[in-house]
C-alpha cells in the first residue's frame, strides 16, 4: 500500500506541476510510466521539436534516441531509434520473435519539406488489410504525431503479387542502395518486409529519382500502393491545413 501510494505521489509531482520543465522528470523510474504519459511525453515534448533542440541532448529524454533506449529497450529492433515508427504508432519489429505466418510489407517514407506516411500491406486469411498513416510531421525537421489513418481491405491477390515482386527482385538479399546518397533533402525510405519467419529492412535515398535496377521494383511496389491508396489526395488536402512554418529553436 505504501509504495502505490508513492507511486501515485510521484505521478503528481511530475505531470501535476505544469511549471516544471520536461528534463527534469528524465530519471523518473519507467514502471511510473504509463503508455499514455509516455506517449504525451513524445507529443509534448520531441514529436514537434526542431532538430536543433536536440543537440547536446544524448543522456537527455528530450532526444529520442535515448527516449526510445529508455522505454522501448526490450525490443530488439534494427531501427529502434527511428521516431517516425512511434509517430505513426506503428510497431518495432522485435527480431527475435518473428511469426512464421506474418506476410506483411511496410513502407515509411520521409520527404523533406512534406509530410511524412506510412503504407503497410498485410495478408490476412484471404484479403490484404492496407493501412496508410499520416503524422502532422514536417519531412527532415520533426516528425510530429499521427493525425491520419485510413484502412481498406483488398483481395489476398494484392499482397501476393508484392510478395512475387519482392521475391523476383531478390530482396530478400538486397543491400542499401547509395546510389543517390549525394542528392541533397529528397526523401528517406524505409522499407520492411516479414514473410516466411523472415525479416528484411532496407533504407533508400530518393528512389523515385535515381536508383539501381533492384531498387526500382522497390519503387513500382510503392507506385501501386500509393495509387490504391490515394494517398496523393489525402497529402495534398493535408498540406492545405497544417502550419508548414519550421519551428523556431
């Protein structure tokens, strides 16, 4: 009884207190936390926040590459200290327990001076579950919070035919491509796939640009999604609402 008493106490004093700066809640022990207070933390104080903040800030909760080594550290994902996955509330792959029945495909794209989406496509019994998500992020300056999804069912021939596409394109060995590593801006790409107890993540610099060969089937697979999607429609009515203004530091 004493101690979930001084676990509510301690809850008090650091979210009752509206003057009292984020940083100095950073040791607070994580069982405090809760899903919700971690995910407030994200939006209050790293979602929106200019990359300038964040330098000088390693062993800070403000930066997330610590954010995400404190709460999320038992999962075991290559790309854990990737905040747009978390902004999109999407999950880290844990590498260590992948499902032998999982057939699923997701692309994160973060295009500099736009906003930020998230497409996966997944198969489940005899229909694909396409899912596109959204941040109010500005693409290279902060990643923001998600503030948009939209789900469609599509026949299980959908996620067949990227699954023939990922296969024929050898991804499954592929490597990261620099073949447009000196574009400056442009857009990131990560790309992931789980299929046959089998995980694959690569990352891309602009491939609708300039790419290898392999890479290129990479991009007709997103072509396609992004046209079932419609997804262009939705960016640009997003665009039209969002202050694109860059947060000063």
């Amino acid at each position: 009884m004493r101690l979930q008493f001084l676990n509510i106490l301690l809850l008090f004093l650091l979210f009752g207190c509206s003057n009292q700066k984020p940083i100095e809640i950073a040791n607070a022990p994580v069982g405090v936390w809760s899903n919700d207070s971690i995910k407030k933390y994200f939006k209050d104080s790293i979602a929106l926040s200019h990359p300038a903040d964040q330098l000088d800030l390693s062993d800070s909760l403000n930066n997330f590459a610590y954010f995400s080594k404190r709460f999320f550290s038992h999962i075991k994902s290559k790309n854990l200290s990737e905040p747009l996955i978390y902004s999109f509330e999407e999950p880290y792959i844990d590498t260590t327990s992948i499902s032998k029945d999982k057939k699923w495909f997701r692309i994160i794209i973060n295009p500099c001076f736009s906003i930020p989406y998230c497409i996966t496509a997944e198969r489940i019994e005899n229909d694909t579950k396409l899912t596109t998500k959204m941040t109010n992020g500005f693409g290279c300056y902060y990643p923001g919070f998600l503030t948009f999804t939209n789900i469609q069912y599509k026949p299980d021939s959908l996620y067949n035919s990227i699954s023939r596409k990922l296969e024929k394109s050898n991804f499954w060995d592929f490597t990261n491509d620099t073949t447009c590593a000196k574009i400056l801006d442009g857009e990131f790409w990560t790309v992931e796939a789980i299929e046959n107890g089998k995980y694959k993540l690569i990352t891309l610099h602009s491939p609708d640009f300039c790419s290898s060969q392999q890479a290129k089937s990479i991009v007709d697979i997103v072509d396609k999604l992004r046209d079932l999607t419609k997804l262009n429609e939705f960016i640009d009515v997003k665009m039209k609402t969002i202050n694109k203004v860059i947060p000063s530091k």
